[in-house]
C-alpha cells in the first residue's frame, strides 16, 4: 500500500506571520509557494531577505529557499494550480473609523484564489478575525468554487510572538484546528506531522470556537498587563514596589509570573487592536457588556504612556521645553522592528511636542521609526543618543539598554538621571553610581 503524497501548502500573505510559517514549513519537508500582492516582499523574500528583522528567520529562509521547497510569487492562480492547503495569514488592522477588525485582506484573499481552484482544497486562516467570519468564508468560498471542485475551509489560530516567530512556529504550545469536518482534520494533522511528534497538543474545535480562542488569549494577556500597571498606579502613590509584588505574587501558580512586567504598557500590531475589535464584535453580538472590562484595560494600558510622560516632565522640574532626552528604544518590544503602535514611539512623539528635542535610538526599528515619526532625531547608537542628555528614558528592553554601565554612561549626560519605563534595570546600581533613577510604580 502506497502512503498519500504530503499536501502542497500555499501561504497568503507574506508578514511576520506568512514568511516565518512558509520557510519553518518547507525546512519540514512540504513543498511551498508563498503569495503577497507586494512585489518587492516577494522580491526580497525570494532573495532569502526578509522584508522585517525577526530572529533567525534569515536563516531557516536561505535554508528553505536553497532545499528548492519553497518559492514565493504575487499570483494567485499560480497558488491555485500548486496547493492542496492554502493558509490565509493577511493582516486584519483595526479599521480606519471603528474599534472593528477590517478583514478586507481575508475577503480577498478567498474570492481571489478560489476562482483559480482546478482540484479540491481546504483553505486554512490563521489570521486573527471577529468570531462569525470563517463560517462567512466557507460559505462565500464554496459560492465561488468552479464546478466540480470542492472547497473546505478551516481556521488554525496564530499565537506567535514576534521576536520568537521562528521558535513559537516549530514547536508552538498548542496547535489549535476548528472543523467540523474529519477529512480536513485528518490533513491538518498530517500537516502539523513534526509538531505532533514534538508533542504539541492539538485541539480540535468547532469554528467559532477556533477564532475565540486567539482573542481570548491576546485579551487575556492584555489584562494581565493592564493589571499589574493599575497595581503600579497604586503603588506608586503608597510607597510600595510594584515589581517586588509582582514576584511575590506570580509564585502562586495560579497567577503565574509572567506576564506581569510593569511598565510603559502593550502595544504592537495584535494586543492592542485584538481587544478593540473583539469589543466591537461583542457589541454586534448584543453582549458588549461582558466584554466592557476590555474598555478598562485599554484606558489603562494608554494611560501608562501619559504616566511616562509625565514622570519625566516632574523629573525635568515641571517643563520639558528646551531639554534634551535621549529616548532608549523605539520598537513596541525588544528583537523586533516592528513600531505599530508602540508605546516607546507614542512617548517620545508626546515630549517632542512639549519642546523637548528627543534624540531616539533603536537597535532594529530606526528606518521603521523615522518613517512613522519623521520629527524626532535619529541617532546611531545609545552612547549618541545619552550624549549630553537632561534626561535619559528607557522605553524597549533590548539586551543593549538593560546592560549599559551607569558610571560609563555618567560623564555623557548633561544630568544624570533615568526613567526606566520598562522596569529593568537595578536601582541600587544606578543610583550608586549618583544617578537620580526613577521606575515605574516604584518608590
Ligand atoms: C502577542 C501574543 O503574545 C501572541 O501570543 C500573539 O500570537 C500575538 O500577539 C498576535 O496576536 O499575533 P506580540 O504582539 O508579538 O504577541 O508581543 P507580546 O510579547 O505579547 O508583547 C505585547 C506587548 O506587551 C509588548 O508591547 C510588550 O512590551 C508588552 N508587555 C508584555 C508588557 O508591557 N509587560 C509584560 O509583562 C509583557
């Protein structure tokens, strides 16, 4: 008895999620073609260079480019004739005038392949939508498939972290499969073969299900952010330390210790607009009341940009006008160069306005940075950045940032004192070295 060809996979959309899931995908032995409508991601893609820094994946795609696996292309009727399975990894940003999800990208991603369909397929999401559209999809997929091909569709959230995509993709911690049919459950899990061997629990849902479970999650995680901050706030105003209370309460593990980092708040392209958007699907769905706590951990979450802001105007004695700081990250998160909504960004652009000359330096997302904020100054390394600064506000934790030497960096500044909005670095340490060091709900 002869065992079934391994499926062909098509990727669509080519972001953090779509190259890192094609490249990990082909290095696991699947024949790949990836699919963007951006010729030059796909140029660049094609090239082995990623459009975006994320670890390691210039590695696995030079990898999986050079095992002749994986190929990449902005046609889609080429990924129709190629695939057995079609993973939809577009982008879904908040719209333009709501809280809403625009999934523009998904409607098009499904009604520009299908047409093209001449075999059957299982189209698989990955990407992260209001709960009520894959059951949409599948409707509207099958309403477009040529005679005699048979279309299903399946929805496998996404729960990757940018910085980790490489790792969280070949060996997630759950792989998640909303069907309802035995078939395409039987595929995914020929597709997910290493993963499965590796021990990756997979859970099978209905498709409803599938999609809440990643807002669930991100809304989750979100909360727990929004939290320990609202603790800080207290803190704050008590003389408590609110990272010595987040480690004390984080060995209970029914909390957990991660998580629970306070700071300048969350942002990047999921946290923020996941909440937002399940908020306003809530409301659709007549139950915005249970989610109307959401409503609370996102005012949180902003308000710790305008907290930062204002401990570093009350550190520059009431007014920053005419001061200079030096801005220490602009990415949302380290080991990535990702500022969508960043708060790093958001906090600079705020002193900025209030006169100050903000000098911002990031290991990874200047280019990015400087395109979205284009007023702030740029500099090459953290050293210029500090180099007679009033004031000097750690904004992302990259390794760099956490690891600079007070009493090197002393005889730079013009006034030796730091905003740790990230809540890294030692005080004790810094404040030996005379600096006049302040965190985020701590003392
Ligand atoms: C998040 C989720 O963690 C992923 O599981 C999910 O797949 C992804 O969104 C997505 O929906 O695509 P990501 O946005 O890459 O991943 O970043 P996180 O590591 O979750 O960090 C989000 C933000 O929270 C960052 O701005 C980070 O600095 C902040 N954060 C995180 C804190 O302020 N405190 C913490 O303790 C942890």
């Amino acid at each position: 008895m002869t065992s079934a060809p391994p499926p062909k996979l098509s990727v669509i959309g080519t972001g953090y999620l779509g190259a890192v899931h094609a490249a990990c995908m082909a290095n696991f032995g699947f024949d790949v073609i990836g699919v963007d409508v951006d010729q030059r991601k796909i140029d660049q893609l094609s090239e082995g260079k990623p459009p975006f820094y994320e670890p390691e994946l210039p590695e696995i795609l030079t990898a999986a480019l050079d095992s002749g696996r994986l190929t990449f292309t902005t046609d889609l009727a080429q990924a129709a004739a190629f695939a057995d399975v079609h993973f939809i990894c577009v982008g879904t940003p908040q719209s333009a005038n709501s809280n809403a999800a625009d999934v523009t990208f998904v409607n098009s991603a499904v009604s520009g392949l299908v047409p093209h369909l001449t075999r059957d397929a299982l189209l698989v999401g990955k990407s992260t939508v209001p709960v009520g559209t894959a059951a949409r999809l599948r409707t509207l997929a099958r309403s477009l498939a040529p005679a005699g091909v048979n279309v299903d569709l399946a929805w496998n959230p996404e729960f990757l972290r940018e910085g980790f995509a490489v790792a969280d993709t070949q060996r997630p911690d759950r792989i998640v499969i909303g069907t309802d049919s035995d078939s395409a459950d039987q595929l995914l899990r020929a597709v997910y073969a290493h993963q499965l061997a590796d021990g990756v629990p997979y859970l099978r849902t209905d498709l409803a299900t599938a999609e809440l479970v990643k807002v669930a999650a991100n809304s989750f995680l979100a909360t727990k952010i929004s939290f320990i901050n609202a603790m800080a706030e207290v803190c704050e105003r008590a003389g408590a330390d609110v990272t010595a209370l987040a480690h004390a309460i984080g060995y209970d593990d029914r909390i957990g210790a991660k998580f629970l980092r306070a700071g300048v708040g969350f942002g990047g392209g999921c946290l923020p607009k996941d909440i937002r958007a399940f908020m306003a699907r809530a409301g659709e769905l007549g139950v915005d009341d249970a989610l109307s706590f959401l409503k609370e951990i996102d005012d949180i979450n902003l308000r710790q940009r305008t907290r930062t802001a204002n401990a570093a105007v009350t550190m520059l004695g009431g007014s920053v006008n005419g001061k200079t700081i030096a801005a220490l990250g602009a990415a949302f998160k380290p080991d990535s160069d990702d500022v969508r909504d960043s708060p790093a960004l958001d906090v600079a652009a705020n002193l900025h306005l209030q006169g100050a000359r903000v000098r911002v330096y990031d290991p990874k997302a200047m280019a990015n940075a400087a395109a979205l904020f284009p007023t702030l100054d740029f500099v090459d390394s953290a050293i210029d950045a500090c180099a007679d600064a009033d004031l000097v506000l750690l904004l992302t934790e990259w390794k760099e940032f956490v690891a600079l030497d007070p009493n090197e960096l002393a005889a730079r500044t013009a006034g030796k004192r730091i905003l740790d909005a990230r809540n890294v670095l030692d005080p004790v340490a810094w404040r030996a070295g005379g600096w006049h060091y302040r965190g985020l709900g701590r003392p």
